[in-house]
C-alpha cells in the first residue's frame, strides 16, 4: 500500500496522466485514510489509559478530568473547523497544481489558528473557574479541575496549531506523517503520564497537575515536528514573510464558520439529547452510554475515510475532474460501508461480552444487546453521512452538513426521544431508533446534495 505522500504524487500524476481507473482510486483510499484511521485508534487507546492513570489518583480526580476536557473538546471542535476550510481551499489548490496559492492559505490558517488559540488560551487562564461552574463541576472537584483546566487550556496556542499542521499535510495527501508523528506522541505521552503523576524513585509525581503537563508537553512536541515535516514538503511556507499578495481570510472563514456552528450546535444538542435520555431512567441512560462506548470504534472508520474523501474531492475539483470527484466521493463512501457494516455487526454479536465488562446487571446488559442490534443495521447510514459530509466539505460546501446537523439533533433526536421514549415509553429502544431514523434521513440529504452540488459544478464547468 502507498503512504500518505506517495497517494498524493499519484493523485497528481493521475491529474495530469488522466488514469482514474477505478481499482487505482480504490487504492488512493485506503492509502488516505488507513493512517488516519490508525492515528483515532491511537488517540481513543491513549485516552483510554490517561483516564486510567488518573484513576488510580481518586475519582474526583477522574471527574475533574473529565469535566475539563469536555470543555477542552469545544475548543478541539473549532481549531478541526478551521482545519476543514483550509483542507478544502488547499487540496482544490493543490489538484490545480497551484502550490503558491496553496501555501499562502496554509500561512494564512496558520496565523488565524494561532490568534484562536492565543484567545481561547487567556480566556481559559482568567475565567477558568467560571467556566468549570458552568459546566456543572461540583466544589469537591472544582479546585482540582481548575488545576488540569489551566495546564491543558492555557497553552491552547499548541492543540490549534497541532490541529491546523495536522490539516495542511493531510489536504496535501500526506495522511502518513500526522499519523506516524501521532504514534511518537502518544507513546511519549504514555510515559509522561505515569512519570510526572506518579513520580520515579524517591519524587511523588505532580497527582493531577502531572496528566496535565504530560498532555500540554506532548502537544508542544506534535506542533514543532509537524512544523518541521511541512517545512520540508511542497507546501512549505514562512511564517513571516508574506508569500501572496492575495487574502484568503474571507473564503477560509467563509467555510469554516458554519463548520465551527455545526460543531457547537452538535454538542449543545447532545448535551439536550442526553438530558432527555436520562429522563427516562438511570437504567436506560447508564444502558446508553455503554453502548456507545462500545460502538465508539465502529466510527473511526468513517472519521479516517471522511477525511479522505475531503482531500480527494477537493483535488479532483481543483483539476477541473468534476465526474472523478464524484466517484471518489461515492467509493469512499461505500468503502466505509463495508467498514462500518462489518465492525457494526461484530459488536452487536459481542454486545452480551461487551455489556459484561461494564456491569453486571443482566437487564442493563440486554438494553445494551438491543442498543447495539439496532445501531447495527444504522452503520450504513452513518457511515454515507459521515463520509459525504467530508465530500461536501473537499467541494466547498459546509452549510449542507451544518443544516443536516440541526435538523438531525433538534428536529428528530430530541423530538423523537420526547415522542418515542417519553410518550410512548418504547425505553432504550426509542433511543437507538431514533438515532437510526437521523442517520438514515441525514444520508439521504447529504447524498442529494452532494450530487446536486457536483452536476452544477459540471454544468458550469461544460458553459465554460
């Protein structure tokens, strides 16, 4: 299989040679996406065992964690917006074969995600308490969470600019490096983590305050490496010296604002959905969030192939490719299809094992076995969401998948919880049934869309 930057020469070569034989697009897929998927894997393994060190710590360590990096997941949730503007300006560049506009987008979004970060950074050094309140952190776990919170979040400078470096590479076709610089962090990280926790020899460790150096240094680490990795690419650039005349603010904001919308509504409406759930009982709630952390691997698939699909359909259209666009969009839809199916339906057969390392409250456990069944037959649909979603966003179109987003979570989750599980008392099976209708309804819209968008990008390609 070819690595990150060796799918991105072919592409180019592909551009001008004009082989797009499918087995060959197939091909650049996988080399795509394969390293995006191992790079969440990595990242969802070390999270895992972060909260395990922490753990062994106190719980209200763990909730003071817990607490801060939800907030901290807000802040990720606009830095990876600005990353899918830029992703989309930058391949649409780069399939056109115009580095020098491609690399005064990527300073561009370099400087705006660095201002994000330095904003963010200060609000989090003066107003951290008062956003843990907020968020609901309890006084038992406030002086602790105020603690991690400003360690993580004050250095926010480093998760935006991580985030944006990570985004440029992979707009190029280069997925391997973030994913191999991802590996070397995340084992450094591991070992951070128990050092400055735990202490060595006769030093205790910093507790709480050692996870959040350990996180805030690897991020530092990540930053200057992909830095340095862009520097020797073809998309190489000065921070300081101005290499267009040109202005790419307006368009990168224009795309990146509604996909930073479609972030926080999403959040704001699972934090809404959720509060329903728990309406119900204790018992389908806790029944709920095993699931989903059970299923939670199923997606990477479809979050590695979304950026793929991102990349290939934002090169094709800038070669002026809009019928190969199309087809990259939609094999890489199916591709996660085929992923998702198969994982999807793996756990569902595994759930009652799965079920049983959570709890072990057999009615729980059978909730669970019914959660994943359903979810089961809605990976197709979530997998041609999130991949198109990601095509669009490759074609310039990020309201589409913002609007899908709010009628998806306000106009059938929340409704459909009310209806279903509130009314009809149908329990956690309303729950993931209503989750499946979303996935099911948001397919269709964005599938329609997306075809829309491409014929009229053709249409006026041909009056040209």
């Amino acid at each position: 299989m070819l690595n990150g930057q060796e799918a991105g020469d072919v592409m180019l070569e592909a551009h001008q040679a004009g082989i797009t034989t499918r087995r060959e697009k197939i091909k650049i897929i996988l080399a795509l996406a394969v390293p995006t998927m191992i790079e969440n894997f990595l990242l969802t393994i070390v999270g895992f065992i972060d909260t395990l060190f922490v753990s062994r710590i106190g719980l209200n360590e763990v909730a003071a964690v817990g607490v801060g990096n939800t907030v901290i997941a807000v802040y990720i949730a606009l830095f990876m917006a600005l990353g899918i503007g830029t992703s989309s300006l930058i391949a649409r560049a780069v399939g056109a074969g115009d580095f020098t506009k491609a690399k005064a987008i990527a300073r561009q979004s370099t400087w705006i995600s660095a201002f994000t970060g330095l904003l963010l950074g200060i609000v989090s050094l003066f107003f951290a308490e008062s956003i843990l309140r907020l968020m609901g952190a309890a006084p038992d776990i406030l002086a602790h969470g105020v603690v991690y919170f400003q360690i993580v979040a004050v250095p926010s400078l480093f998760i935006s600019l991580m985030a944006i470096f990570g985004s440029i590479l992979r707009s190029g076709g280069d997925t391997r490096t973030p994913m191999v610089v991802g590996i070397w962090v995340n084992l450094i990280h591991i070992v951070l983590d128990y050092v400055l926790i735990f202490g060595i020899g006769s030093w205790q460790g910093w507790g709480i305050a050692g996870a959040g150096w350990a996180t805030s240094i690897v991020r530092v680490i990540g930053t200057v490496v992909l830095y340095k990795y862009i520097q020797q690419s073809k998309l190489s650039f000065s921070l300081f010296k101005k290499q267009s005349a040109q202005s790419y603010t307006y368009p990168l904001l224009t795309l990146s604002l509604p996909a930073a919308a479609e972030r926080l509504i999403m959040r704001v409406g699972q934090m809404f959905y959720l509060g329903l759930v728990i309406r119900i009982s204790t018992e389908v709630y806790s029944a709920h969030l095993i699931a989903g952390n059970v299923i939670a691997l199923s997606y990477l698939p479809g979050y590695g192939l979304a950026v793929a699909a991102t990349t290939l359909v934002g090169q094709q259209l800038g070669a002026g490719r809009t019928r190969d666009s199309y087809e990259y969009g939609l094999l890489t839809a199916w591709i996660a299809v085929v992923f998702m199916t198969l994982i999807g339906i793996v756990f569902w057969l595994g759930s009652g094992i799965a079920a049983s390392w959570f709890t072990g409250d057999i009615v729980i456990v059978e909730m669970v076995r019914t959660a994943l069944g359903i979810d089961a037959f809605a990976q197709p649909f979530l997998a041609i969401s999130l991949v198109i979603a990601g095509a669009l966003q490759g074609a310039g179109d990020t309201k589409s998948p913002m609007y899908s987003t709010i009628i998806g979570i306000w106009g059938i989750r929340v409704l459909g919880i009310y209806v279903l599980c509130l009314h009809f008392q149908m329990g956690i099976a309303g729950v993931w049934l209503v989750s499946a209708i979303d996935q099911l309804m948001r397919s269709v819209y964005l599938l329609q869309r997306f075809k829309s968008r491409l014929q009229a990008k053709q249409t006026i390609a041909q009056g040209e």
